[in-house]
C-alpha cells in the first residue's frame, strides 16, 4: 500500500479510537485529545503527500 494511504488509515484509526475512549470513560482526557490532533496531523500529511 502506498504511503500516503496508510497515512491517512492511521490518522482515521487513531481519531476513531480517541472518540471511542472519549464515550467509553466519558471525560475528555489530555491524552486522548492528543491522540485525536495526531491523527488529524498524520491525515494532513497524507494528503501533502499524495499531492506531491
């Protein structure tokens, strides 16, 4: 698989899993809205990527 599309996978994986955490333990945690902006950032990336 090329780059760019496990980027953007990754990014997805780690804001769905950040979401689903967040309703699970129901508070928001600074480790979880951490891994939510590292899949946002991972999913811009892909995206630099893939138009390069």
């Amino acid at each position: 698989m090329e780059q760019w599309k496990m980027s953007i996978l990754t990014g997805v994986a780690l804001i769905v899993l950040g979401i689903i955490f967040m309703i699970l333990r129901n508070h928001i945690s600074i480790w979880l809205v951490i891994v939510v902006v590292l899949g946002i950032i991972d999913i811009i990336l892909g995206i630099v990527r893939k138009n390069r």
